[in-house]
C-alpha cells in the first residue's frame, strides 16, 4: 500500500514539528535549581547589624528578618527555631546571625539552621 502524497506532506510536518520542540526544549531548558529545590552555595555566611523587619512568613511558620548593612534576607525555618527567634528578636535590636547562602526562587537568602545561630548584639 503506497502512501498518498497528503499523508507523506503530514508525516513529514509532523517530523519537523517533533524536532522543533526537541531542538526548543534542549536549548531553552534550565539546569538552575527549581524553587521546590533550593541549592546550596555557601556555608558559615555571617551577617551583623540592626533588625529593619521582622515578616512572618503568610504559611507554613517560617520567619524572614531584614538586617541593616545586608542585601540578603535572613530566612528562619519554623524547624529551625523561628518561634524563638520571634520572641526574643525585635526591630531595631542589633543581631549576628550565621548561617548558610542558598537560592529560592532565583533569589539569594541567607538561611538559618537553629535558633542559636541567631545572637543578639550588646549596645
């Protein structure tokens, strides 16, 4: 049975087409960490300096603090002891908090891994 001249036109858009997205999904595709997977870039960062804002976060427990003198936003697991921290932290209070860089949602963050790597700072 040979093949009509509209069916072998079709088999071969179809070719093209499949190839297009393999050639799309190859180039476009991204080897960058996706949100639900944060990556690690940096171990025993340390931060200093005044409290500008304490934000819980809207689920799940979690807190993020805004330090002076920093770009990075300091994140505290609610497993790691971001109850704590919210009791004994309050805006304006100086503080040195130590703790890993890592990247969520495209976005550099310094997150904390016990409560205790949160100090406050004498005056």
């Amino acid at each position: 049975m040979r093949m009509q001249k509209e069916e072998k036109i079709v088999i071969v858009l179809l070719l093209m087409a499949a190839g297009s997205l393999a050639v799309a999904f190859w180039a476009f595709g991204s080897d960058e960490a996706t949100p639900e997977e944060p990556r690690e870039k940096e171990t025993g960062h340390t931060v200093e300096g005044r409290v500008l804002e304490i934000k819980p976060t809207k689920s799940g427990g979690n807190l993020i603090l805004r330090v002076e003198g920093s770009s990075l936003p300091v994140f505290i697991p609610a497993s790691s002891g971001a109850g704590d921290v919210q009791k004994r932290v309050h805006q304006g209070d100086s503080i040195r908090v130590t703790g890993t860089v890592s990247s969520y949602q495209g976005k550099d963050e310094l997150k904390v891994a016990r409560a205790s790597d949160v100090q406050l700072q004498k005056p």
